[in-house]
C-alpha cells in the first residue's frame, strides 16, 4: 500500500453530472465527499481531470463540484465507459507524469470501475475514494468496490485520502484542509 503523496497525485472526477448523481442512491454524501476532495485539491494544487459522459443529455458537472475546484482542473467530454479509452485523456493522464491516480465518481460499478481497471492495468498505483463515489443501487455500489479491490486499487474515504496527502500536523496548508471536514 502506498501513502498519497500530494506532490506525485492526479485527481480524476468521473461523470459528477445532474441526471447520474441525481439517479444515485447516496447523492448527498457523494456529492459532499467529491466537493471535500476538489476543495483540498485547489488548495494542495494537485491536478485534477473531470469527464462527463455524454455532457448534452446527462448535463455537466454538478455545480457544488465545479465550483470547488481551481485552476487546476481540466474538463473531458467522453462517451467510453473508461476514461482512458478516450485519446485525450490518456494523454493528459500519461502527460502529467503523476504515478499515483485518485478517483472517484459516478458509476461506481461502470465507469469509475472500468477507468480503475484500466489505470491499474496501464501500471498506475490507483486510489478510489469510496465515500465519493456512488451507483443508482447500494449492490452495485458494493460489487464495484469489491471489484476494484480485488483488481489492486486502494479505497480510502476523503478523510483518509486528505490526511494522507497532509503526512502532518505541520504542513502548511494542515488548518486549511482540515477545516474542510470540520
């Protein structure tokens, strides 16, 4: 297992879109844990990538997402269930020279699983965040998960992966992220 280091980390947001989180069954949190971690990524400037499958019939990024995040983020209109069967954000995933991915989003049993899995298989060390992540049905939730665990990704929740890019108490933006959750 291996401790987020925010210097060597890529945040990608998957589908956060009205109609998809509108239609899951943990909305509130998801949407609340996605909005932690993309605060804590404008503050800790580590790069994010945020796709939306078929932006002109399940809309964009939820705006409470959006709004969140800085000038560290980038937007990809995709239609492949895996982020990175799209040429643009495979490059932009390879061109970022980061080793460790954190991903998070909507369907976790589709596209969050199926980027995941192609991640791993491409050699990144994957991080899901769980708490931000959801499906339209809790089983299905649960078996991506499962899957992706068993595959070799790390799930954390938003806390463990904010305190783990933190390391501590002395970091210089400690205060700023942990208020975050406060």
């Amino acid at each position: 297992m291996s401790i987020l280091n925010e210097n060597d980390s890529l945040i990608i947001i998957i589908d956060m879109q009205e109609k998809l989180l509108g239609a899951s069954y943990t909305r509130e949190i998801a949407e609340k844990k996605a909005g932690i971690v993309a605060k804590a990524s404008n503050i800790l400037s580590i790069p994010v990538l945020v796709t939306e499958q078929y932006p002109k019939g399940l809309g964009n990024t939820v705006d409470s997402v959006k709004e969140s995040l800085g000038q560290n983020a980038r937007f990809f209109e995709k239609a492949s269930f895996s982020a990175l069967d799209e040429e643009d954000i495979f490059d932009a995933v390879k061109t970022s020279n980061k080793h460790q991915i954190v991903v998070f989003g909507i369907e976790t049993h589709i596209c969050v699983s199926q980027t995941v899995n192609s991640l791993i298989e491409l050699g990144y060390d994957v991080s899901v965040i769980s708490d931000a992540c959801s499906a339209r049905d809790v089983n299905e939730h649960k078996a991506g998960i499962d899957r992706m665990r068993e595959d070799g990704a790390h799930i954390l929740t938003a806390e463990i992966a904010l305190f783990e890019w933190l390391k501590t108490s002395k970091h210089p933006n400690f205060k700023e992220v942990q208020n975050l959750i406060k």
